[in-house]
C-alpha cells in the first residue's frame, strides 16, 4: 500500500474513534474521555465510567454513530492557548492529565458538531466518510496501562474505506469463530487445559500427540539434513544461574518463583540459552569448528497473566523448537541465509507460503559497541536481500541485546502470526566470557544466535488447527 492511502486509513479509523466517542458522549453524558487511536483494522476508545457497557448499549451507540455519519458533519482542526485548552478541558480528567504532559502554547483539538476532543489528528473531512464500520466488543484496559490506575472500558471496532472490505473482514470474523482451537481441539481429542490445576498448562491426548511426534520427527530430521546437533537440557538449574545470564534482572516478572531446596534454590527455566552455554563451555571451540548449529525442543515456563493466556496460543508451559548457532562475526550474513532457507522450507511443507518479515533495529536501551550493531543489522539485511525475501525495517524495535529478524505467516483468514525469529545476541556471549580460538591463535568472543521457527510446538499446532479448520473438514 503506498503511504498516502495508508495514512488516510489511519485517519478516518481515526475519525471513526471520534465518531464512537462523540455517540458515548451524547448517551452517557457523564462518561469520561481517555483516548482513541486506530488500530489494525480499526480502532477502539477508552472510557471511564462506573456502569458497565452492555452488548444493548453497544447496539444504541451504533445507531447514535449511525446519525452522527449521516449528519456529516465537518471535522475541524482548532487551535488553542493553554488557558482556554484548560478550560475546555475542565471535567475531563483523563484529557487533563495528558494536557498538562504537553510541552508548547498551543493545543490542538478537533471538533465535530457539538463534539470536541483534544487530539493531534489526522482525521477525514467529515463525519459523513465513516460509513463501513462495525463495534466489535467491549474489554477493559487500565489507564495508561498501568493496574495500579483506573479501570476503563475499551471499546473496539473496525471500519474500512469500502464495504465489501468490511464484509469480508466481518465474513472472516465469522470463520474464525467456527474455526477456534479452543472448542476444535478438545473435540477432536487433541489436547485440554485444567486451569483448575494449573491455567495455560496444556495436555496432549493420543491424537493430538500422534500429530505432535510426527511433527518432531520432520523437525529432527530437518535440523540433522542442515548440520545441526540436538541438545537434551533439563527444566531446572540453581537460580545463580539466571543471576549470571541476567535474566533475573531483566525477565523476572515472566518467570515462576524459584523453589527453595537445601541451601539454594531451583529456578523453572523461562529459557533454553543458559543451558545451552554451560555446554558450549565444557570444551574449548576452534574457529575451524563453526558454525555451531545445536537445537533442542526445549519446555519452558513462563508467567503469563491469567487475563491473556489463550487457549494453547498464549500458555504458562511450552516446548520451543530453539536453536543456538555459535558462529563468527563474519558468519553472521551466511548464518542469516541458512536460517532463512530452514525456516522458509520448514513453513511452507506446512502450507504457509506468505510472510510478513521484519528486520529490527537498534533500540535507544542497548548493549555492544554500535559498529557491532551495525555490523550484524547489515549482515542480515543482506541475507534477506540475498534470499529476495521482501522485508520491513522495524526501527529501534530490536531486543536489547542485538538486531533480528521477525517472521510472521499468513493464515486462510489473512491473520499474522509471529512464528519465526532470528536474534544475533552480543549481550549473553559477554555475560558468560565466551571465548573461541581465532586464526591468529587468540582468544575471541563468539557471535550467538537465538533461532525457532515454529516459536512453540503449542502455538504452532493452534494455528494449524485453525488454519486448517479441521472440524469442518470431515
Ligand atoms: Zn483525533
Ligand atoms: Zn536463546
């Protein structure tokens, strides 16, 4: 999509907030204004109000959002000092405290009809251009995503330039709800969840499981054709190991409470890396050795709150189909291109033939000298030029630790799902001194490389079930 339409997207998705708000406000006077932006397909509005919002209600504000389109009303972009933005302002709290956060003279607002919002913009000329839009649900969000703050109501919906666009995401919609894991997988007796003895723990049945080794044996087969070894590493470690990697410190809250036996204390792993790196210690490595190339299917546990686990798309427990590659700098580029091929193969024997891919880059917070980021951005942006993938940059969005590369699939319905990653990792080398051997017979710090392509066995058979629609299919 060229950016000019993309904007104008964006901008009567926008609008359609507006719109929605602007019909809350003429219902529910005493509602309160938080914000509304556009999302992917449309766009939602934060309200804080004590009485919930009722699919009934819901039904109204489309009717009142209906009115609002047909009257048409101009969308006007105004300009105030603080003292009069102050003013408009006076019984929006929500609003205020953003106000107050705004450096500058001047505030801009947008008004339509009696309705006014302080907002940046864009918007769409008038009202009468939101025409293809439809209120999805309601669910609550706290303010500035904060739970300490209050509650409010978020409510969603989607619009579109043209109806048929909106029809067929509302046919979509429809398809996925027949197609849903959730009720498809314990029906077939392919796995179950028993939140009452753990949420996001899943329980693979015979069929489920049958589907599960055939998989793992593609998966082992696969990795053993490309020059990969697997690793076997257990579930737990003594916690001064997740002190060493860091992962205390900057991945506690994703992780189970350590168990306290003896004198120490045993921590769940949230990761495979650690493990990884205690073997690739045990020897002394030569350049002459690299790449090394170690997979494992690898169970992890993380804590997920109770709110977004998902069926087995979000879980508390699951095996990621995880790759180490120890390698040079100067094999980064060559490495990017094998993971590249892997995953590509790996995706489409499953029918997965469209991607979204997305090369990250060095964010503001970062570790390793900015020639190595560079370096190491460049060498996989070569690599997926090489492999003519076509690619998105994604600045400032790497993890702290080095640039990846982010591969999402395209399902039947058109949905994205982040499978596939490949991390060039300069943090944990360090973190653990890793050393190899280079030409000159002298110690070097070697390049790591975190690498899954299905993400988790889990996920990845959740999507399949709905890519599929296996239910429907007999
Ligand atoms: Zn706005
Ligand atoms: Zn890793």
């Amino acid at each position: 999509m060229e950016k000019s339409s993309e904007q104008s997207i964006e901008a009567l998705r926008h609008t359609s907030a507006h719109v929605l708000a602007q019909a809350v406000k003429r219902l529910y006077p005493e509602t309160k204004l938080c914000i509304g932006p556009a999302t992917q397909d449309g766009f939602y509005y934060d309200f804080y109000r004590s009485e919930p919002f009722t699919p009934q209600d819901l039904e109204k504000i489309t009717k009142e959002m209906e009115k609002i389109v047909k009257q048409d009303l101009p969308v006007e972009r105004l300009e105030y000092d603080k003292k009069a933005a102050s003013e408009i302002l006076k019984d929006e709290p929500f609003k205020r405290e953003i106000f107050n956060e705004i450096e500058g003279d001047t505030i801009s607002f947008y008004r339509q009809g009696e309705f006014i919002d302080m907002c940046a913009g864009p918007h769409v000329k008038s009202t009468g251009l939101v025409k293809n839009f439809k209120l999805l649900n309601v669910s609550s969000a706290y303010w500035r995503g904060d739970e300490k703050r209050q509650s409010l109501q978020r409510i969603y919906g989607v619009c579109f330039p043209e109806e048929r666009q909106l029809e067929e995401y509302l046919r979509n919609l429809e398809e996925a709800k027949k197609r849903d894991h959730r009720i498809i997988g314990p029906a077939l007796g392919l796995f179950s969840i028993h939140p009452e003895f753990g949420p996001g723990l899943v329980y693979w049945h015979p069929k489920g499981a049958m589907i599960r080794k055939i998989i793992e044996d593609f998966w082992r087969q696969a990795h053993l054709e490309r020059g990969y070894n697997l690793l076997y590493t257990p579930h737990i470690a003594d916690i001064s190991l997740w002190e060493k990697s860091g992962h205390l410190s900057f991945y506690r809250e994703n992780m189970f409470p350590p168990m306290n036996l003896e004198q120490t204390s045993y921590q769940l792993k949230p990761m495979n890396c650690p493990f990884h790196i205690l073997v690739y210690q045990t020897t002394l490595h030569s350049y002459k050795e690299f790449p090394l190339r170690w997979a494992e299917l690898g169970t992890v546990y993380r804590y997920e709150k109770d709110g977004v686990l998902h069926g087995v798309l979000r879980v508390r427990g699951f095996t990621q189909d995880d790759a180490h590659i120890f390698c040079r700098p100067d094999q980064i580029e060559e490495e990017g291109m094998h993971s590249l091929d892997f995953v590509t193969y790996f995706l489409s024997s499953f029918g997965f033939e469209q991607y979204e891919i997305y090369l990250s880059t060095r964010p503001d917070r970062f570790v390793g000298s900015i020639e190595n980021w560079e370096r190491a951005t460049k060498a996989l942006e070569k690599a997926l030029v090489k492999k003519s993938l076509s690619y998105q940059i994604d600045p400032g969005e790497g993890v702290f630790y080095g640039p990846k590369i982010d591969i999402k699939i395209k399902d039947c319905l058109q949905r994205t799902w982040q499978c596939s990653t490949i991390q060039v990792d300069f943090n944990i080398p360090e973190r653990f001194g890793l050393k190899y051997v280079n030409q000159e017979n002298k110690f070097e710090q070697p390049i790591m490389i975190h690498r899954a392509i299905m993400g988790s066995l889990e996920r990845f058979f959740g999507i399949l079930i709905e890519h599929y629609g296996w239910l429907q299919s007999r």
